[in-house]
C-alpha cells in the first residue's frame, strides 16, 4: 500500500469558518473518488507553535491508486477552488507501507 500524507499550511487571516471548509471539501473526496482505502484530514488543534493548518492521510493499493486519486476531476476541482485561494505553503510526500499494509 501507499500511504500519502500531506500538510497544508493556509494564509495569515483564514478564518476558522475558511478552514472548516477546506476541510469539509478535502473530507469529501474519498467518496468521490474511486480506490481510497484509508482517509483522515483535519484542522490542526493548535497545541504546539508553528504546525501546518490541515493534515490529510491517504492510504492507497497502489502508486497507480495514488495518481488517479491525484489527476482525479474532483481533487483537482477542490484543489482549484478551495485551497488554492487560502495556501500559502504544502508539504507532501508519498511513501510504501511496510509489511504489505
């Protein structure tokens, strides 16, 4: 499996509403989108100084599971519409499960 994990870190001035639905669009896609097997996304809790905005966790069979995700209508409709207009930075990175999870 792979597993993409990705943060997203919004602009000064987004509001918590701003956030909210970001997260609310970005939550949606695993239903949309075919070949998901595991997803979690959220704002941050805000506990430690500095942490990015959102976290996302995307769990896959595969890279080619991945990519449709990635080049998937939807996603890049959420993307276009709703994070780009608030980013302001994004991190991400795809790597294998061990032990065939």
């Amino acid at each position: 499996m792979v597993r993409h994990v990705v943060t997203l870190q919004l602009v000064p001035g987004t509001t918590p509403a701003q956030v909210q639905a970001v997260v609310d669009e970005i939550a949606a896609l695993p239903h949309l989108v075919p070949g998901v097997r595991g997803y979690s996304v959220g704002a941050d809790l805000e506990i430690d100084e500095g942490n990015a905005t959102i976290a996302i966790v995307a769990d896959f069979d595969d890279a080619l599971a991945y990519e449709t995700y990635r080049d998937h209508p939807e996603h890049r409709r959420v993307v276009v519409e709703h994070v780009r207009p608030v980013l302001a930075a994004r991190s991400a990175v795809q790597h294998q499960l061990p032990g065939g999870r």
